[in-house]
C-alpha cells in the first residue's frame, strides 16, 4: 500500500491518472479542512486545491533529471519572493498541500493518502479547542503630538481605561521636527470603545491626527 505504484511500472498514461485523482481528491481534502477551521478565501481555498495537481506535475516531470530539478527549485525561489506573507495556518496549509503533491507525484499514493487524513482531521481538532496564549495586539494606534507633549506618559491613563494592553513600539518626527507620531500595539478590551478612546485623545493631543487600524502582526502569524 505504500510502496510506489511509478517505481515498479515506469511512468504511464494509467499511473499519471491515478495519481492526477489523488492529487485532486486529496486537494478538495485540505481544502475542506481548511474551510471547517474559521475564516477562508476563496482564492487561497481554491488554490489549495490546485496546489498538489501542480506539485505532482512539476515532479513527474523532473523525475531524476537533476538538471530540470535544479530549474524547477529556482522557479519555486521566484515565486517565494513575489508572494504576500501570510499566517501560520495559511502557510501549513500550503506545505501540507506541496508534501501531498510530491507524494503522488512520486506515486506513493497510499503514504499520500494518511498524510492528507492526519493533517486534515489533526488541524480540525486543534482549531475547535480553545487554546489560550500570551495577549496579543490586535490595533496599531498612530498619535500625532505637538513637540511640547511629554509622549512617554501623556496617554497612559486613556490607554489603561480602554485598553487591555498597550506597548509603545515607535516614535519619529514629523512636519519638519515640530511634532512627533508615536506608534501603539493595542488590544481593547471593548471593540465598540475605538470612538470613545479616539474622542478622549483627540481632546489631549489637540485634535491632530489619529490613525486606528488592524495591526500586522495577527494572532496566527508565525
């Protein structure tokens, strides 16, 4: 069952069709469990699907040409490059997906096969249970202040009434030097608070500018 089914007979029209239904059926396998753990795109969804199709194509084709091999790695390192980051469960998804494809592509369908239904149902469950971890930031906060203002100390006790935790990261000067932007990672403790907290600041920085928005660093980053 695990033993490759291209080793034994060579490369056919009949082995290249097994495999493109694994690579397939395995693909809407991933998928679904991808769907079944929160928030999904389409697209991402749907490449999930495709992404083993590909992968067992691209082996099959350098099958122990270490030339084509050498080329192929280099496409693959383009468009690691030219891709947007994404979360950790993105990205296991996505190794989950290319470790399916070079399975079937090697023709080791059955190993292709366990793997996919242990990742699936294993990501799945870990995804149901409520795993509580360090606070995390979910809002960047951007202040613009005149010089004069003490930035350290001036929003302490407004970020300690709306906040659950709030951490300096940046300052920098702006408008030539007479005003600085400081930068906060925060986590609210209430999500319908963010007109109050910018109402209160506004009133304290002397109703200059004041930018709230999802942070980068998300909950599921690596």
């Amino acid at each position: 069952m695990l033993s490759s089914i291209i080793s034994a007979t060579g490369l056919t029209l009949q082995n290249t069709l097994f495999c493109t239904a694994a690579s397939i059926g395995l693909g809407l396998l991933l998928a679904g469990a991808y769907l079944l753990q929160g928030n999904h795109t389409k697209n991402f969804t749907v490449s999930l699907v495709m992404l083993p199709l590909l992968v067992q194509a691209v082996i099959m084709m350098v099958n122990g040409n270490i030339g084509t091999g050498v080329a192929v790695m280099g496409a693959f390192s383009l468009i690691r490059f030219r891709s947007f980051p994404g979360s950790s469960r993105d990205i296991t998804a996505i190794f989950a997906a290319m470790s399916v494809g070079i399975a079937t592509g090697m023709g080791f369908l059955g190993f292709a096969l366990i793997i996919a239904i242990v990742f699936a149902t294993l990501s799945v469950i870990l995804s149901k249970i409520p795993l509580k971890g360090k606070e995390t930031a979910d809002r960047e906060l951007k202040i613009t202040i005149p010089e004069t203002l003490n930035y350290t100390e001036v929003f302490t006790d407004i970020l300690d009434k709306y906040t659950k935790n709030a951490s300096l990261e940046k300052v920098r000067t702006t408008n030539m030097g007479s005003m600085y932007e400081i930068t906060y990672l925060i986590s609210l403790k209430a999500s319908n608070t963010e007109k109050q907290l910018i109402d209160e600041l506004r009133c304290r920085n002397g109703n200059l500018p004041i930018i709230l928005h999802r942070a980068q660093t998300a909950k599921d980053e690596l």
